[in-house]
C-alpha cells in the first residue's frame, strides 16, 4: 500500500510539473487571458478532465508557480544564513544562479514570456517584500533608502535575468551573476573599474 501511494505521489508531482511547464510555454507566447485550459492540457499530454483535478482555472496555477518559486529561493537564501551573507554579500547571487539552473527550461519561459504578461512583475514584488523584512530584522536603516535599495537591486537583477533568456544564451548564467554581483556591491566606479567624477549637487547650483 505504501508503495503505490509513493507512485500515486510521483505521478501528481509529474503531472503538476507538466501543467505548469506547458502554461510557462504558452506565455512566452500569448497574452496570459488568451491562454485556454485546453491548449494547456495539450502541452501537458492530458485531457481537460485532468487539469480539473488539479487545479480550478489559469489562475490557480499562477499562483502556485509563485509560491514554489518564493518557496525554492526563500529556502535558498535562509539555508545560506544571515552572517554568512554580510561576510559574503556574493552568496546571494550564487544562490539565485543555483536556484535557476535546478531547472533552466522552466526559468527560461518563465521569464522570457512577453512584456504585456504581469506574472514576473509579481514576483519580483514578493521578493522585495521578503527581502524587506529579512533586512529590516537586522538592520536599522530608514524607509526610504531601503525602498530605493530595494528596488533598485531586485527589479536590475529580474531584468537581467530576463533579458538573458531573451537572448541566445551564449554567455554562461554564472558570467552574467557575476557581472552582476560585482554591479551591485561595487557601484560603477567598481564595475568599470575606474574613478568617475563626482556628481555635482544640486545645492551647489551647478548646470549641466
């Protein structure tokens, strides 16, 4: 009895994977309120009957892809440790890269799917959240400038992520962690690895 339930697991695990690969597919090619219950079961070798049993609607399945990615990273970076990170800021990077190539295929249509498609966007907030409140139980830092940080560090990073799978992937996913991680704890002084002039203030009352 035990061993069939073990089968019976497997089969829903692999049922559910193919369900949400298909519905990352079709968004990398149609709007996601264009996308049909049966062109999903299509892509997942299944009939109607069968996606039904799994989920109530597009919706549904949205949302879980969320939560399993939120899951998966979260899972990540806590197992990484908090100190461990402020000794080495790179680990957070190293992690997400990690992360991603646990299933290139999968990220891959994730996050290339087309820019009128919110699901990405989604995302992107519920790590600034989850990054939010991981800082905020350490650090004391004012609102603004963790928000300012904030969106700057995530929304650049989804953004890169995105535009690499966009593209022909000729570069390695790790190069291009790379290049980030120095972007982001470096500045563009770091990154180009020169000294920029200073910017001057507005309250010097200096015109371009």
């Amino acid at each position: 009895m035990q061993k069939r339930n073990r089968s019976a697991d497997r089969r829903v695990i692999r049922t559910k994977r193919a369900i949400k690969n298909a519905f990352a597919k079709l968004l990398t090619e149609k709007n996601i309120n264009d996308i049909t219950i049966s062109e999903i079961a299509s892509g997942a070798n299944i009939n109607r009957k069968t996606f039904y049993n799994y989920y109530s609607g597009v919706h549904e399945v949205i949302g879980e892809i969320e939560d399993d990615i939120i899951s998966r990273i979260d899972e990540a970076l806590t197992g990484i440790g908090f100190i461990n990170t402020l000794q080495s800021p790179y680990l957070i990077f190293d992690t997400l890269t990690a992360v991603i190539n646990t299933d290139t295929d999968f990220f891959g249509y994730l996050l290339g799917m087309n820019t009128n498609v919110s699901l990405t966007a989604k995302i992107a907030e519920l790590l600034k959240e989850k990054a939010k409140g991981f800082i905020l139980q350490y650090i004391e830092i004012d609102e603004l400038r963790l928000n300012l940080m904030n969106e700057f560090i995530i929304s650049g990073m989804v953004a890169v992520y995105q535009r690499w799978f966009h593209s022909d992937r000729s570069e390695p996913i790790e190069k291009i962690s790379e290049e980030m991680k120095l972007l982001a704890y470096k500045g563009l002084n770091g990154f180009l690895g020169m000294e920029l002039p200073d910017y001057p203030s507005a309250q010097q009352g200096d015109t371009p």
